[in-house]
C-alpha cells in the first residue's frame, strides 16, 4: 500500500508572473502617457510668476503661433469666441479661464482676445507662462 503522506498540495500563491506581469504595464504606460498628451504647440513667454490656484479646473484657452484660437483642444474663430465662452460659462459658479498665448504672437491680437472673453462675462483670466531657468 501506499501512503499520500509524501504527496502534499502546495497552497501557496506564486506571486512572481503577477509581478512581471504589472511591472511590464507599468514600464508601457510610462512610456505611451506622454505620447496621449495633446492640446496645441506653444512657446510660452517666461516670467517669474506664482501659480493660480482654482477650485475648479479652469478653461484653458489658447492662442498659437498662426494666430490660431482654441478654446481647450476646440479650434474657434475669434468672433465667435465671446458667444462660445457664455454658452459653456452659463452654469458655471467660478467664471474663470487660463489663455495661453505663444510669445512670438502680436501683442494687439492678444488683446484683442482677452477682449472677447471679458466680454462674454469671465471675471478671472491668468496668463499661463513658462518659469525662468
């Protein structure tokens, strides 16, 4: 006769697949996260400058080098910038926007949008620059 004294089940997780497992996604999603980033190409104006801080997250408008507007990664023609701000400001408690203008960009055409967007009835408005090195 035999005995099952020496077949004994083993009733331990082996957890060392799992953690090859999770590193590799972990190495692939650090490596794809900044690729997924997108928005608009701008060279902002450097200034030493302290950070806003909002509640909410804030509309981010901007302006390219072309002379291009959009309203977070929407392009947007400037005369119908003021009625776009108010329709997507109509609910909204904080009224409040970040325009990020690319330094190379006519002074007087970015006036000419912070215009709009204190005329569509938004109260805060920062500028978004980059900090000196």
């Amino acid at each position: 006769m035999m005995t099952n004294s020496g077949n004994k089940f083993m009733s331990e997780i082996n957890v060392t697949p799992f953690v090859d497992v999770m590193l590799v996604l972990l190495i692939i999603f650090m490596v794809t996260a900044p690729m997924m980033m997108q928005g608009v190409e701008v060279n902002l104006p450097e200034t030493k400058a302290q950070s806003i801080k909002t509640k909410e997250d804030p509309l981010i408008l901007t302006v390219s080098k072309k002379g291009e507007v959009f309203l977070e990664e929407h392009a947007v023609k400037l005369e119908e910038l003021g009625t776009k701000i108010e329709t997507i400001f109509k609910y909204r408690r904080e009224k409040e926007m970040i325009l990020r203008a690319d330094k190379d960009i006519p002074y007087g055409f970015v006036i000419k949008v912070m215009a709009e967007v204190k005329k569509s009835g938004v109260t805060k408005l920062g500028m978004v620059t980059e900090p000196l090195e």
